[in-house]
C-alpha cells in the first residue's frame, strides 16, 4: 500500500502504556500500579457524572451535537473573561494544535520550538511537512527570547511556546512575548494546558494581537482527561480562519454536556488545584531531604527531578519495579538525569517519597 514517503521512517509520539500492560510487564495486579507519569488530576470528578446520569434520557446521541457548541462555549466565556467567538471547542488540546498545524504550516517551513518541550508539538510539525527548529531553553529552563527573534525569517510559519512548559513547569515571560507578537506578524501559540495550576495566562492579549493563539484544556485541573475536550483561544478574525479546518462534530454529545456541567461547577475545580498543590508542598518538604535528588522549581502540579549520582532512565526502571511509574526524560538533551512526575493523592505522594529515597541511594 502506498503511503506518504516520510512516514516509511517516521516515529510516531511514544503512546502511555495501560496499566494493564505495565502490569503484565512486571508481574504485578492493575492495582498495585500506582502512576504519576500523564500530569493529570488523580482525583475523580464522581459529582459531575452522577449529574449527566440524571440527563441520559433527554441526549440525543442519535443526532450530531450542534457543531457551534455553543451552549459550552457561553460558559467558557465567562470562565475565560471573552467574547464566545473568541473561543473554538475541540476534541482535547491535541486536536486543537493539529488545526493550528494545518493552518499556518507550509510543506518545508521552519517552526519554532522552545526546547526541551511537550514532544507532540514535534510529531504534529512533522506530520504537516514542516521542519523543527529548536532552540535551546536558558540554563534555568526559561525561553530564549532573543535566540527565538534572531531565528525567525521567511520560511517562520510558526512558534510554538509551552506555559507552564512541559516538562520543565516553567512560565512563558509575558513582556517578553509581547515583544516577539509586535516584531513579528508569525503566529505564536501558546499552550496553557496547566494554567489552573498557576492563574497565570497570556490570553488577555488576544484581542491586541492577531498572531497569538491559546491552547487549553479539561484533561488536567478539571479532572477529565478521558473526555477529550480543549479550547483555543485567539482573536476573532483569527478564530475565524481557524474555523476554517476545524472538523465537523469533533466533540461528542456527551463530552459537550460533561463540559457544560463542569463549567457551572467551578468551586470543584479550584478545590482540586488547591488540594494538589498543597500536597506538592508537602512533597517538596520532604523530597527536599533526600540525598542525590534535586528538585527543579515548577508553577505546576508536575515537576522535574533530578539525580546526581544516577540517569533517569536507571531511576525508572528501579521505581517501576516497585509499581510506580513516572515520565522517563532522560532521552532528551539535557535531560539525562531527569526524570518527572506529577502530584497524586495524599497516600500515592508518600509511597512515591519512600521509593525515591530507596532508589536514590
């Protein structure tokens, strides 16, 4: 069967196993698992379902969802502090970033990337035809803004920032990327799949600049990274062309209803971010104590860990023997003694405290 050429080598983003195959792999129950490797909330919005149970009779699933979404989209705009036609719904953040791909990028083109980063952006770069450009964070993980500037040409189609980034949890410089909108007219997106965990956003800017788009998401602080919904947020000229490749009924009937309910329960969702990083606190007190281990600061509810007298990948191994599995990193430049985690519930953190300190010795 013929195929696009590329994709004869091209390796594809590495898929999260199931805890059922983790499991199998080490000889061990689906239960004894414990994860701290997607970033997401480990707490379960139980509410939220019980009340979509009560609207089961009256969804129509035998019909397409109305494909503005606009009952969700109202809400949004609240939460948001916008305009609705400042937002597009879609199915997770991932798709929305494939939208932004088939957009802007040109076969051949050069995107930006500030790095180490989320490594989908990568994949869905390639995928589009595009070539990466990376650019290598500063020595505290922060973006080089003037490496980033001198960088883009003719050929820039795209930058693609990360806030918090993932996986290093730092913040993309506001006044900085303010001065990279206005020198430039290149779209610029920024992803703030973790912005509950900071309160700390750029989409204020939209309406001033036409070349920046926000990425967002319920898969992380609303506790809902298996309904498979996300939003963007641009101007809304930008929105409009934006529209203009955004598939047909992406977001089910019942992930635009699960969202409507979880959008008129916000207090659950600043509980869950309050509860998480009150728990990263405790972690950190007691990480903090741990010999060969330092801790990278980060504004989110994951962070970086780093080993001194090991690589990440052996302090992997070591944990998932245990039943506890984390973000191995250390195949990235830069990363080689990293590894990452995110915060779980109370009893998770202290078993995952006491297999560091086994492990790091």
């Amino acid at each position: 069967m013929k195929i696009r050429k590329f994709l004869k080598n091209f390796v594809p983003y590495s898929w999260e196993p199931s805890t059922d195959d983790i499991a199998n792999s080490i000889g061990k129950n689906p239960n004894e698992i414990t994860r701290f490797d997607t970033n997401v909330s480990h707490k379960t919005p139980i509410e939220w379902l019980e009340e979509l149970s009560k609207e089961f009779n009256n969804l129509e699933i035998n019909r397409y969802p109305d494909s503005s979404y606009i009952s969700v989209r109202k809400l949004l705009a609240d939460y948001c502090s916008c305009n609705v036609d400042n937002l597009i719904l879609t199915n997770g953040a991932d798709e929305g970033l494939f939208m932004i791909g088939s957009m802007f990028i040109e076969p051949s083109s050069d995107v930006i990337l500030s790095t180490p980063t989320y490594s989908y952006y990568e994949k869905m770069i390639q995928i589009m035809g595009g070539n990466v450009k990376e650019i290598t964070r500063n020595s505290d993980f922060s973006d080089d803004f003037t490496k980033i500037s001198d960088s883009i040409n003719d050929n820039t189609s795209l930058i693609i920032l990360c806030s918090p980034n993932n996986p290093t949890g730092n913040l993309v410089d506001k006044n900085s990327l303010e001065k990279l909108l206005s020198s430039s007219d290149v779209p610029v997106v920024v992803d703030e799949a973790y912005f509950e965990f900071t309160n700390e956003t750029v989409a204020d800017l939209v309406n001033l600049y036409d070349n920046l788009i926000v990425v967002r998401t319920f898969s992380k602080a609303f506790g809902l990274a298996g309904l498979r919904v996300g939003y963007l947020l641009s101007s809304i000229s930008t929105t409009s062309l934006l529209n203009k490749v955004r598939p047909p009924n992406s977001v089910g009937e019942l992930s635009v209803n699960l969202s409507r309910i979880a959008l008129n329960n916000i207090d659950w969702i600043a509980n869950n971010v309050t509860e998480i990083l009150s728990e990263k606190i405790l972690f950190i007190e007691q990480v903090s104590k741990i010999k060969n281990v330092d801790i990278i600061p980060s504004t989110s509810n994951f962070m970086l860990l780093k080993f001194t007298n090991t690589g990440g990948a052996d302090i992997y191994e070591k944990l998932l023997r245990k039943g506890i599995v984390v973000r191995d990193v250390s195949g990235t430049p830069g990363l080689e003694n990293y590894i990452r985690i995110n915060i779980g519930l109370h009893d998770e953190n202290n078993k995952l405290i006491q297999a560091i300190e086994e492990v790091s010795v």
